[in-house]
C-alpha cells in the first residue's frame, strides 16, 4: 500500500492526499485517506498500473471501504 500511496501523489497531479494510517491500538487496522480533487480524477485512480498492481496484493485484507463526497473548506497541513 505504501507504494500505492506514493505513486499516486506522485504521478497522480489530482491525488492531492493518500496518507496510510497504522491504528495505535489494534496494529494489524490500516486506515487510507484519500483525497482527489473531483470524482473524475478518483476514477482515473483506479485506472493506474499503480492501483491496479497493488488490488491483488491487498485485496484480500480489506474489510470494509467506503467513499465519501465532499468539499475541503479548510486544509490545513504542515506537509
């Protein structure tokens, strides 16, 4: 996953976030967060060799996902 995130904030100009979050308290719990500027730019996410070669890899450790729509009104980061 790590090579996922990278790639696609790298080589993605619409991924505009793809942080990967180990839960402190249960280390085997993995949260993405994933921020693309617009639908179409999260569409073409899935289209990339990156994705597509880390979906078999991950797959399976997957329990649940889900995508939201939204607007940032507010960003804010010390990246």
């Amino acid at each position: 996953m790590r090579v996922n995130a990278a790639a696609s904030v790298q080589h993605e100009p619409d991924c505009l976030v793809f942080d990967v979050v180990q839960d402190l308290n249960d280390p085997d719990l993995v949260y993405l967060y994933e921020l693309y500027r617009d639908e179409a730019a999260f569409a073409h996410h899935k289209t990339t060799e990156h994705y597509l070669q880390s979906r078999p890899l991950v797959g399976e450790f997957i329990v649940k996902q889900e995508a939201m729509k939204g607007q940032v009104v507010c960003g804010n980061s010390k990246r």
